[in-house]
C-alpha cells in the first residue's frame, strides 16, 4: 500500500468523496473527469478520498429523504469499476483509505448502514469477489498531498479516540468543554438572578426504589461479574462514587410498577460502558457504540441525544404509553473498550412532572421582563420542531410580549408562531462553547451579522424535492429515479423562478443597526468583468458587519435551450461600520459570472442584451440597481 501520493503542481485535479457504492454517482465523476482531460489535454488527476463501499440496503418505500436520491448499494461492482478506470488511466486516477475500506484489511468494522457492514458486504460478495476487493483496497493510499500545500486525506482509521458512533458523520466535541447560555449569560452580564426553568428535562430523575420489584420482593435483581444481589434503583455513576469496575458485565430484572396509565419517558444513561433496555420482553433502546462500531466503540456523551446528561452521560430517551401495573423490565451493561468505570442509570420523566414542569415555565415567563425560549431540533421531523415545542412557545409569548427565540437547529424549519415573538437568533449548532456567543448576542455585546445560506420557506412545499407538484424531483423519484429538474435554478433560484415568497430570503440577517445603500456605479474590469462601486452607511447606533451582496438579472432574450435564473449572486463582500459611519466599497463580478456554457458552440458566451444589476442586503432586498447593455461577441 502507497503511504502517500505526491501530485504534481500544475493541471486539474477533481476530488470526490463518500461514494457508497453508488454505481450511479461514479459514472457521472467519470464523465466529469473524462470531459476534463479533454479541456486540459489530459493534465487532470482524479481522486477518490475514501469509503468508496457499504451503501444501505434500504427499499424505496422505506427510503428516507434526508438520504437524498435512492440507489441500490453496488459496492462491488464500484470497486471494480475504479480498478479498471486506474488501470485506464494509470497514474491519473487515486483512491484513499477510508473508514469503510479500512474494515476489510484489519481495521474496525463500520456499522454506518447496518450492523456490520464489513460483515454483510464480504458476505454478498463471497470469498472470491472479496478477495479481490481486498487485493484491490490494499492499491489505496493514506494521503495525497500537493507541491502547494494541499493535503487529502479520509481521517485516520484508527482514532478511536475521537469516535461518533452509529450517529454518522459528526464530530461528538468535547462535552467537558460545553457551556451553556444560562451559566454565559450570568458570567458575562454579573447578573447570578436570572431566572431559569425546564420544560423538557432531558435529564429526569432517578427511578425510585418503590417503582422496583423481583420474585415478590422490592428491588431489580442483578447478576453478573460484580456478583448477585439487589439494587433498590439503577444509579451508578463517579460523582455519586459508586460507579461499577471497569468492563463490567451485569444484568438487571424484575419489574417496573407504574402507578397509573400514561406516557412516561424512560431514559436508559450510560458512560464506560454499552447498556440497553427492553420492557415486556421486548427492546426498547440501546445506546450507539459498540464492538467494531463506525468510528470505534467507546461511548461517547453526547451520542444519543442533543445535549449529554446534566452530569456528564450518554442519554437514551424513549417515550412509551404503560398501563397501571408493573412491567417487566431488564437492563444488560457490556464493556465497551474505554477501560474506564462503568456508570449507568435508569431515569424517568413522569406526566405528572412534565406538566408541572411545563406550567412552572410558563408562570416564570409570565413574570419576566423578557423571555428567552431555547428550541432545539434533529433530522426528524422534517421542517419541524420536535415534540411540544412550538406549543412552548405559543404559550409563553401568550404571556409575556417580549418574547425571545434561540434556535439551535442545522436547517430551516417551521415557524408557525414567528408574528408573535420579539426575535428570532438563529445559532443553529454553535459547538462545545457556543454559550459564550449566544450569550454575546443576547446581551448586546456583539451585534449579529449572519446573514442566511439558504432559502427559509414558509412550507416544505416551497421546496423543489417537496413540492407535489414535482414528483420526479422527490427522492423516490419516478421509477426509483430522481431528476434535477429545477436545472441551475437551485436554492434562491427556484424561489425566483415560481415567485414564492420566503419566510426569509437568501442572504437575509438583521442586526442591532441599519444600513442604507446610494450612489451605485458601474464599471469594465481589467478581466472584461465588472466593477461594482457603491456607498454603505451604517445609519443607527451600533457598530455592526453589513454583507452586502451584488445580483445580476437574467438577459431580456435569452438565447434559446439556455437556462438563465431570474437574478444570481455574482458579487459579495462582508464590511465592519462604526455607529454613523459610511464607506464607499467596490466588488468585482469576475467576466465568467456575464456568461453562460454554450453546448452547441463548446464554450462559455457573455450574454448579450440589457440585463439589471442590483445591490442590497438580500437576494429580496435589494436598494440599487441600474441597467447595463452587453454586445453579441
């Protein structure tokens, strides 16, 4: 095996990544890399920086969107299919070991897709066809690296210190660095009275010893490398100093007595350790790390839920409707490979602490002067928030007018209370420390100056993958295929093009001041491009960052067969101003921008005719524009 492949400093060089045995996806980087050698004479490389394997084996009708377009893992025959393409082109085409490849020849085996996936593949292929992927993995390289500097790599297999899990490809942080809004906000304001309530514990409390029982006799029944005995509750952690040994292997039964009908949410917390949990004979949860996981087998904290525990676990929280009466119960603990204690415990959240917890929040929100209301989501559900939150906040800008929303979330969801509250900060999944910057912002120290990447829509049909009325472009598809049909109108573009009005435009942020735009020129740039001038002033009380961003409209006649979106971003440039500060700033619109790829002639052409150039702070706030004339070439 190759340590490292040293490129040369001059051509073109494609990288791709995270295939996953789509067949689908490496023709199309082929067509790409084939159509690139022929533009550059052949002086292009290609790269292919690891997990090349282990797609799902998911049907279409269970597929979920967030997987976007269905194919079929083809894992094999993509290994295959990069051997001949390297063979084809000898010295142009490179692959890197990935997590996935890394199974196959000694390394952890992945369980991304299913629960070994080295396992599963090496069956399917059987001994032949994965002694050839073997022979074929054993070509890859660690790292390839640039005369300029640029280092590929896919991450070092073996790290199993920084391991996630079968939670995917995210970074577990470091928890014992996470600070919260709350304790930021008291350190950086010297304000210890701020006023704090819980209406979702993810913590709960600790199942009490009158809920237990075995054999007629109060208590769980555990059994055992620590020996048999009776524990009156699960609650076995190193700040209460009786965490179990190392590598411990216990088994708890009996039964859970709930004292009446009702959803009560079981949180299964675990740390050193691989537990799980089944109620009446059947699984209830698990946590996520385990032998020859993903990304190793130590469990992490943070990695089946939002936040850890309040005291420092992995938390696995599930909801489950229980009759009056006891339940049989059973909790397993295994070792994971952190040598480290063993701490386990077994909480709940009643319905009759939610509730009060729940009324608790909004009688503190009806008594302060402003009401921070801290949302959260994941991947389900889609363009949603999670349980009762939205009912959270209806309630509490019911009572107080000063309503506050901090958003932690990694995409757009619905907001259907966003007239009704004060403000909205966006801080979507700020890291370990994003506390101290919440709290900033809260407190005025910093003046927000985010400005959107995508495109809020009111609805997720506003959306092309998700609107009805476009079902080859869902990620079923027609016939388990999915088209682009939108075509270069993406993102903002396709909020143009349909003349939806967005919850939040592209580009959009607001901040602790304002800004006004004038005096807008244009000009040729050295490159045949643009010079966009124009004059920025910050016209309120703060010192703020603008983006101001430049857009070009579509030709008044464009050519036929071209596609041409309503308006693009062509030009963009962040700017720090003092409180009554202006400053005159110019960006360039590079010539490639004024063009468009001509198939029939084999080359880009400057659209020719009348087009409007226009400035502002969002893709829909726009404060100048002007005209200009471009001349057939």
């Amino acid at each position: 095996m190759a340590r490292v492949i040293r490129l040369p400093d001059r051509g073109r060089l494609l990288v791709c990544t995270d295939l996953q045995g789509c067949m689908r996806d490496f023709e199309r980087m082929v067509q790409v890399f084939e159509h690139a050698l022929l533009e550059t004479g052949g002086d292009t490389h290609l790269i292919f920086t690891g997990d090349l394997i282990h797609g799902p084996h998911i049907e279409p009708e269970d597929w979920p969107d967030f997987l976007g377009e269905y194919y079929r893992d083809a894992s094999g025959d993509v290994m295959i299919a990069y051997a001949g393409l390297a063979a084809q082109y000898p010295g142009r085409v490179h692959a890197l070991l990935g997590n996935h490849e890394h199974g196959h020849i000694g390394g952890p085996h992945t369980a991304k897709f299913a629960a070994d996936e080295v396992a599963l593949l090496e069956h399917i292929l059987g001994a032949a066809g994965t002694a050839r992927m073997r022979g074929i993995i054993h070509t890859f390289a660690l790292a390839a690296v640039s005369k300029c500097g640029a280092t590929f790599t896919h991450g070092a297999p073996a790290a199993q210190i920084d391991s996630i899990g079968i939670n995917g490809e995210r970074s577990v942080g470091l928890p014992e660095r996470l600070v919260g809004p709350l304790a930021a906000l008291m350190k950086i304001s010297g304000n210890s009275n701020i006023g704090f309530a819980v209406d979702d514990d993810m913590t709960g409390t600790t199942i009490p010893a009158s809920a237990f029982s075995h054999d007629g006799r109060p208590g769980l029944l555990r059994t055992g490398s620590t020996g048999a005995q009776t524990d009156g509750s699960i609650n076995f952690t190193v700040k209460g100093g009786n965490a179990l040994p190392p590598n411990a292997t216990v088994t708890w039964k009996g039964s859970l007595t709930a004292p009446h009908a009702g959803a009560y949410w079981l949180y299964l917390q675990a740390l050193g350790t691989n537990a799980t949990i089944a109620l009446d004979g059947k699984s209830l949860g698990g946590t996520g790390a385990f032998q020859g996981g993903v990304h190793g087998d130590i469990l992490q904290a943070n990695q089946d839920n939002a936040i850890p525990t309040t005291d420092g676990l992995d938390n696995v929280r599930r909801a489950v409707e229980l009759t009056a009466g006891p339940h049989q119960i059973e909790l397993r603990v295994g070792p994971d490979s952190s040598e480290a204690p063993v701490q386990v415990r077994l909480n709940w959240y009643t319905p009759e602490q939610r509730n009060a917890d729940h009324e608790a929040a909004i009688a503190a929100a009806k008594k302060a002067k402003v009401a921070v209301v801290f949302l959260w989501t994941r991947v389900e559900p889609v363009f949603g928030l999670p349980g009762e939150q939205n009912r959270l906040v209806e309630e509490v800008a019911a009572v107080n007018s000063n309503t506050i929303v901090v958003l932690n979330t990694s995409q757009p969801v619905a907001l259907p209370w966003v007239d009704k509250v004060k403000a909205i900060l966006e801080m979507w999944w700020p890291g370990d420390e994003g506390g101290w910057s919440t709290a900033n912002l809260l407190l005025g120290k910093a003046s927000p100056a985010g400005r959107l990447p995508v495109t809020w829509g009111k609805s997720l049909a506003d959306y092309p993958a998700t609107d009805p009325r476009y079902p080859e472009r869902s990620s079923k598809g027609i016939g388990g295929k999915t088209t682009y049909s939108e075509g270069v109108n993406v993102g903002y573009r396709w909020f143009d093009k349909e003349k939806i009005d967005p919850l939040f435009a592209f580009g959009f942020g607001l901040s602790y001041t304002t800004f006004a735009y004038s005096d807008l020129k244009l000009d040729t740039a050295t490159d045949s491009g643009l010079a966009v001038t124009f004059n920025i002033r910050n016209t309120g009380n703060a010192g703020s960052d603008e983006v101001a961003q430049v857009y070009l409209g579509a030709p008044i006649d464009v050519p036929n067969g071209v596609q041409v979106p309503v308006r693009a971003l062509v030009a963009f440039d962040r700017i720090h101003l003092a409180a009554g500060v202006s400053k005159t700033i110019t960006l360039q619109v590079p010539a490639r921008q004024l063009q468009y790829w001509s198939a029939a002639a084999g080359k880009w052409v400057t659209a020719s005719g009348k087009r409007t150039l226009s400035v502002g702070a969002s893709s829909r706030d726009l404060r100048l524009e002007q005209s200009i004339s471009f001349k057939k070439p």
